[in-house]
C-alpha cells in the first residue's frame, strides 16, 4: 500500500504541475485553474490517500458507488461533484449529497435538483453541459439552446448557476484542440454580457489539458493521471 501511496502522491504532483506549467505558458494565474480529481471505479482508500495529498474535489460518475465511497469517507472534508449522465429517477440523492453538478443539460432536471435540495444545504453549484462538438452520442444542450436554458436556471431558488462544462470530441494538435473550448468560453462571455455571473468553465481533461486551461478552464477534470489505470466496474 506504500508502493502505491508512494505513486499516487507523485502522479497528483506531476498534474498539479502539468496544470501550473500550461496556465503559465498561457499567461493564467495558476491558483485560477482547479483540479477535479475524477474517482469514478477507484476505491475509497485511493480517495484517501489523494486527500491526504492535499487534494479535497472529487468527481463521481456512478451515484450508487459515490454515495457509498461519501459514507466510507465521511470523516473527510471533501468536496463532491457529480459529473456523469444524470436520469430524473436520480436526482434527489444527488441534490442530497453532492456539492456540485457538471451534467444539467435541460430544464427538468434542474428543477426537480433545485426542488429537492435539502435547505439545510447550501445552494447546489451547477453547471450546464453543453453538447459543443454537436455529437449525436454525447450529452449537452446545443449552443442554440443554452441561453434560454440558462435564463431558466438561474431563476431556480435552490440552485447556483455556476458555468459551463463540455467534453469536446478528440482533436489532434493544441490548436485544433483549442477550438470548442474556445466557443465555450465564448458562450459564457455572452450569457454574462446578459446579465448572468457566471465564474467557472469545466472543461479540459488528461489529453487536452492544456488546450483548456489556454482557453480559460476553470476547473479540469483528471483521473487516470492521477489515480492509474481505472479498475473495471463490478
């Protein structure tokens, strides 16, 4: 478990540096960019071990095994985000347990989130997905859709509209690459020129770090990196 500890501690530090490095080739503030470690399939004492690492978000996309890990955890002050395909059938033990959700990508599930946060909770952080490389087997609202989407979910009382998030199709080259993370940053330049205050774009993963943190990511959302090889799902 050393050996293990020993790696995971150095991979965490290798992508917190790889994030330092790209935002300042970009001329960021490397304290603008946050890192999302992505647990999905790995097992609570990892979590652990990257907690004892400094590292205090988390991303789950599986609610059965997330909500187990939380209790396992639970003397842990970590912060939880829900970053997979969210069914309404779902939502409430997501609007109960999770700090943040990446995946809102139409009206019902926001308002069925914001109708069953707790109000004991703080407001439930929420992003909009957006669906920025039109494809017909990802999730997302088309860019057509977002500003009305939007405009209703910042209305939603127990509810932060927070950003955008996005997971582009694979592009080779940083310019190519760079492309739809552009036209989500300027989606959300155009809803806050709305009116709206909108602070975060989670966009950028292991393979097109950098390309999103240069065109303005927020927050990157790593697991492989950090984790190793995820364990297939039982």
């Amino acid at each position: 478990m050393t050996h293990n500890l020993d790696n995971l501690h150095a991979r965490l530090a290798s992508v917190r540096q790889s994030i330092q490095q790209a935002a300042e080739r970009h001329q960021r503030m490397p304290e603008t960019v946050a890192l999302l470690a992505v647990s999905k399939t790995q097992p609570a004492v990892a979590i652990r071990m990257a907690a004892a690492a400094g590292q205090r978000r988390f991303g789950e996309n599986y609610l059965q095994e997330a909500l187990a890990k939380m209790a396992e955890l639970g003397d842990l002050e970590l912060e939880w985000h829900f970053i997979g395909p969210l069914q309404s059938n779902k939502t409430r033990p997501v609007a109960e347990h999770f700090a943040w959700v990446h995946s809102v990508d139409r009206l019902k599930l926001a308002e069925r989130l914001s109708a069953q946060r707790p109000d004991a909770l703080p407001p439930l952080n929420v992003c909009l997905q957006v669906n920025i490389s039109a494809e017909a087997s990802k999730s997302g609202c088309s860019l057509a859709e977002l500003p009305e989407l939007a405009r209703a979910v910042a209305t939603l009382p127990r509810l932060r509209l927070r950003g955008l998030m996005a997971i582009p199709a694979p592009a080779e080259g940083l310019a190519q690459q760079r492309q739809p993370f552009r036209r989500l940053r300027e989606a959300l330049e155009q809803l806050n020129a709305t009116g709206l205050q909108l602070d975060t774009l989670s966009m950028g993963m292991s393979d097109d770090l950098e390309a999103a943190i240069a065109e303005g990511a927020t927050l990157v959302r790593v697991g492989s990196a950090i984790f190793g090889a995820r364990p297939p799902r039982a």
